[in-house]
C-alpha cells in the first residue's frame, strides 16, 4: 500500500481515466454489434468478449486501488 495520500491518488486518477476510456470504447463496441448476430461473425464476437473481459479486470483494479486510497486517507497517525 503506497505510504503518501499523493502517490495513491495519482494512481487512482490515472487508473479512472483508463477506466473511462475503456467504458467508452465498450460502448462503442455496443453500438456497432447492435444490428449483428452473437456468433455470425466469430473475430467480432471474440473482439467484444475479450474487451468485455479487459473492463471487468481493470473495472477491479480500479476498485482495489480506490479502496487504498480511501485507507491511506482514513489512516490514523498521519
């Protein structure tokens, strides 16, 4: 866990920001798949699954690295 409250926030901004971007190009991907078939074509399909898995794994990321940023803030003594 980082010891300065300016480290794990900087983390944690940069980490939202990456989020963003990833929450936005997912729903880009939402809009193009909206008139095609789940599995018509495979190399889509797959595109959207591994995003879909990349925005859940940063999606937890994110939420550890805010969770120790809200700790070094809460941490007494400091």
């Amino acid at each position: 866990m980082p010891d300065e409250p300016g480290s794990a926030r900087n983390k944690f901004r940069s980490d939202f920001i990456v989020e963003i971007a990833l929450i936005a190009a997912l729903a880009v991907y939402m809009v193009l798949a909206q008139d095609k078939i789940v599995g018509d074509d495979l190399s889509f399909t797959v595109a959207g699954a591994a995003l879909m898995a990349v925005a859940t794994y940063w999606t937890l990321h994110t939420l550890k690295d805010g969770l120790q940023f809200i700790a070094v803030r809460l941490r007494p003594g400091k």
